[in-house]
C-alpha cells in the first residue's frame, strides 16, 4: 500500500496524469501501440454514450453515500456522533485511498424500502500503515438493522479479509425479513463462525461499539481479539430493556444494562473505554499499529510508470454499444505501466490475449478476451495460467466474452474437453485472481461460422433457471479475490436476442406438432418481454445490488482499482498450486 501512496498523493481525486511521449532514440517493442482516433465519428459517439452512462452511476452514488435521509443524519448527529463515512475518514491514515465495496448492494431491491449500501460500509483502507477490512454499520439507514443484503455484504468483507489476511475493524436484525437474515448457512450466524476461525488463523480483529449492539450482534465484539466502546453511547446486551422487562420484569436502562461503564469495569466484555467517537478511532489506530504487522515481499516490484494514454480514451474505445468490436490491446495500454505488455503466444488462439505487465509496479498476467473462446484459446489461456500459477504472479482477467465457441466443429475439436482445461486451470490456481468485467460476460454463444444454431432447448431452459436461481454468484464460480464490473457491463447465461430467439423456436415447434399456426404477432409477444428482462436483469445495478460482485466503477478508475485490489491480496501468502486432470 506504502508503494501506492506516493502515486496516488500526485493528484487530486485519485486520478493520474498521463503523457504521451516516446523516447525517440530507443524503440520499445513491448510498447502497446494504438489505432483509437479521438476525431472518429465512432470514438465520438462512444464517448458521448459512456459519459453518460458513467454520470448516471456517479448520480447514483452519490445519492447512496449520504446514508439515511436528512432527517435521520440530523437526529444522529445531534447526539454528538459522527456519520459513518466520517468514522472512516477519521480512521485512515491522512491523504490514502479507500476501496470501497459494494456501494450499490441492496439497490432498488426492497421496492419502496430504500436502504442505501445495504446500510453498511464495507472496504480496504490503510490503518496506522496497514491494509485493513473495515466494516462500518450506518446507524442512518433504518436505524442500523440488518437486511438480508446487509448480511451478505458483511460476510462478503469478512470473506476477503479471510482470503487476504488482513485485519478488520467493525462498528439487529431486520424482524420483518428474519427468515432471510437468520437461519441459513450464510446467513448472520455465519459471522460468527468467520469470527473464530479467522481469530484461529491469526487473522487480527477489532471492534469498536459505537451504538446499540443487541441480540446476535453482540456477540460481534464479544468474540472480536479486542473491543472498544463508547461511554454513554455504546451499548451491548443479548436482550435490550423491553425484552428483560418482558421476560423477568425488571426495570433496567440501556446503559446500566449493557454499557461502556458495566462491560469496561465489570463484565470484561470489551477492553477500552472513550469518551466519544474521535477517542474511540484514535484507540482503534493505536491497536493497529500495535499488530506487529510486516507485509510479506511476494513479488519484484517496479517503479509505477504512468501509462502512454489517457484513461478516458476509454470511454471512446469502449462506448456502450455490445455490437461495436475492439482490441482489448487498446484497454490494457491504458491500465498497465508505461502501456508495456509482453505479449505471451499472440500469434496463436488470437481470440484471448494473455501476457505479463505491471500495474503500479505489481507484476500482474492478463487475460482479456478478444472475441469468442476457441479450442486453441481455451488451451492458451490453460497454459498461460499454469505458468503464472508456478511463477506466482497474480492474475488479471479483463472479460468481454459472449462464451465458447460451439457446433460440430467445434465439438470435434474438443472444445469440451478443451473448455474443461481453461476451467481447471482457472479453478485451481492458487494465485490471486481479479476479474474485471469490461462488456459481456455470457455463457453461451450460439452460432457455428455459418449461422445455424447449435443448442440444446432443454438444457438452455435448465441453464437459465440455474443461472437465475442461485444468484450468479460471481465468488463462488472460480473464486476471484475480487470482482468490478463497468457500467456497461452486461452479465447473462446468453444474450437477450439468443434467449428470445430459442424461445420463440421451441414455441414455434411446439404449435407445429399440435398443428397450430405460430403468427407473427404470437412471436412479438414472447420476444418482447424476454428482451426487457434480459435488459434489466442483465444490468450491472442489478448484480452489484445482489452483492454478485464487488462493485459498479469508472473505466477511469480501473488501473487505481486494480493496483488496490492487487497490493491488498499480497498480503496473504501465495501457495503452491496443484492443478486436477487435464484431459488430453
């Protein structure tokens, strides 16, 4: 993180200038070179419609980081309290970035029920030096409690502080929605569970009790390694006074219950006692720096080297228009140090670009698609993992990908058994692994070269009842460390025109063998619901609502992203991969 700070310090707001300068005495042929013209009518009109669509998620954003409404911000600070996000503030160390996750979870998800970020802050920040998982409830957001998009955005921060041991400093439930916050697997007991077991793997964790923590929530600091409160303010008991006074009778008050003073002097159950929220962070920091904390040095890091093109080129590479192609070259020269990329087989499986480049001086593989998977691409990117995988240098996968080549052919040429190797390999690597997902990230592609459709109804059908029923969960699928997507992202098992393509054909064959006319406008009428569907449901709001991946970010910020992203993983030790059967 250290290795960040100094780069990102250069600039306001975290964004980086870029130059455009070559040596003319010495020609670098690892420099990616560049065809975007930023006077084409296409570049134009792609920039135009990423702009936009960038405006729309900042407007969006910047409504979800004022928490609960005016009038809850007042009443929380009227009691002297800081607002969550000025809690973190206050926490990190002066002038570092924070890398905050899943600022859409729970958008749009509750009908009228708004709760902004699923009421709860969760990201990596600097802390006294250190890299730490911050999980911060916003007392604003209906007063704190729990839905069930709060849990899973909990679990999920306690997921990559697990994965890259880092430590995590953390500030009900939601009764009406109980069967869905309670009694699964991942549902808030599994809090619990994260929280000894990490404790066990000496994974550092602190609490700091800044309001009420009732019922399961108080075994939060309970079982954190240590535990601040705040005198007056913080608060912690299995059962609040209306339920003491409903099961025995007794009359108690909030504080004399379950408060900084009962549970400093006499309980045990926290261990440092502030006067307000500024002292309470400031003890916090202190515990850190005590953490006898040294990053391990995994990889050789370089000096960061600007890239040689502007990141909003972007924005005009890219668009927002899924049809328009381009060359993922164009996207990495804007990412990656200096726009230097050492390309690996470039001249084989064109489809996928692999190669080896650093990204503020980490080394980094990347994998981005340029166009449809093949055999040859597939077996690429197999071997390209491997080799990262023993070099141990983590890997980047920028997606843009409308699936697997199929038909006759390509069955014949094993794309299965082929498909199954890239799988493998992905699956098994032990390196740190961060997606990015640029366009399209679609399962299913369904044209051989000539045009004819190549796919089984019944198991498209099955596909995407799966597909939609479990979530997509983009962690479970091959586990990366991280996941962002763009704005324009679009995620699906096929694409809307595919889907209400093979729908319409089963109905059509279905009126066929009943000796039923199929008409035109029968066929409009399946098509267009299943078109505005895949076009809402294929949004990336509506992943990132359901936490499917860790946040909706700038094209602009990606390289300051990553770089984040990279220097937190390196702080869990990289193991030695052992890879499945390869089918040959």
């Amino acid at each position: 993180m250290k290795h960040l700070l100094s780069i990102v310090k250069r600039t306001s707001l975290g964004r980086l200038q870029h130059y455009r300068s070559l040596s003319s005495a010495v020609k670098n042929y690892n420099q990616l070179p560049t065809t975007c013209d930023p006077q084409s009518d296409i570049y134009k009109s792609n920039y135009e419609a990423m702009t936009k669509t960038v405006g729309e998620l900042k407007t969006i954003i910047k409504r979800i980081t004022l928490g609960g409404n005016t009038e809850a911000r007042e009443r929380h600070t009227s009691k002297n309290k800081l607002l969550v996000r000025d809690r973190v503030d206050k926490l990190l160390d002066p002038n570092t970035p924070f890398l905050e996750f899943s600022q859409l979870a729970g958008y749009l998800l509750y009908d009228d029920d708004e709760v902004p970020a699923a009421g709860i802050i969760t990201g990596i920040g600097q802390v006294e030096g250190r890299e730490s998982v911050i999980i911060a409830n916003d007392a604003t957001v209906k007063g704190g409690t729990y839905y069930p998009m709060t849990v899973k955005k909990q679990l999920r921060a306690q997921e990559i502080a697990r994965e890259n041991r880092l430590p995590f400093d953390s500030g009900g439930a939601n009764l009406p929605r109980q069967a869905d916050v309670f009694p699964d697997k991942e549902h808030f007991g599994r809090t619990f569970y994260n929280e000894a077991t990490m404790s066990a793997l000496g994974i550092p964790q602190i609490a700091v009790v800044m309001g009420s923590c009732t019922a399961g929530g108080a075994y939060v600091p309970a079982m954190a390694d240590q535990s601040v409160i705040v005198r007056q303010q913080g608060t912690i008991f299995l059962a609040g006074p209306p339920l003491v006074k409903a099961a025995t009778g007794e009359v108690v008050s909030a504080e004399d219950l379950g408060g900084g003073d009962l549970h400093c002097r006499q309980s045990g159950v926290t261990d440092y006692y502030a006067m307000d929220d500024a002292h309470a962070l400031h003890l916090t920091r202190r515990i850190v720096a005590n953490l006898n904390y040294i990053k391990p040095q995994q990889v050789v890091l370089k000096p960061s080297v600007e890239p040689l093109y502007p990141a909003d080129e972007l924005y005009g590479i890219v668009g927002d228009n899924l049809k328009r192609v381009y060359d993922v070259r164009e996207v990495i020269a804007r990412i990656v140090d200096g726009s230097e990329f050492d390309e690996f087989k470039k001249l084989y499986g064109e489809t996928l670009v692999t190669g080896f480049a650093h990204i503020h001086g980490y080394p980094v593989g990347i994998l981005g698609n340029n166009g449809v998977l093949f055999s040859e691409s597939a077996l690429k990117g197999a071997h390209f993992i491997e080799l990262c995988s023993q070099l141990k240098i983590p890997l980047l996968f920028l997606q843009n990908i409308t699936g697997f080549m199929v038909g006759r052919e390509a069955e014949a040429g094993g794309i299965a058994k082929n498909g199954a190797k890239l799988v493998n390999a992905v699956a098994c690597s032990q390196v740190p692994k961060i997606t990015e997902v640029m366009e399209q990230a679609i399962m299913a592609w369904l044209e051989d070269h000539t045009g004819n459709k190549k796919i089984n109804q019944e198991h498209f059908l099955q596909q995407e009842i799966n597909f939609r029923s479990k979530n997509r969960d983009s962690h479970a699928g091959v586990s990366p460390r991280f996941l962002y997507m763009w704005p324009n992202a679009r995620i699906s098992v096929m694409g809307g025109e595919q889907a209400a393509q093979v729908l319409t054909q089963i109905t059509a064959e279905q009126r066929k063998r009943q000796g039923k006319q199929f008409t035109a406008e029968e066929e409009q009428s399946i098509r267009e619901p299943i078109l505005r569907k895949y076009d809402y449901e294929g949004s990336p709001y509506y992943s990132s609502a359901r936490i499917w991946d860790d946040g909706v970010i700038d094209p602009i910020d990606t390289r300051l992203v990553l770089a984040l992203s990279l220097s937190a993983s390196l702080n869990a030790p990289i193991p030695e991969t052992r890879f499945g059967i390869f089918r040959m």
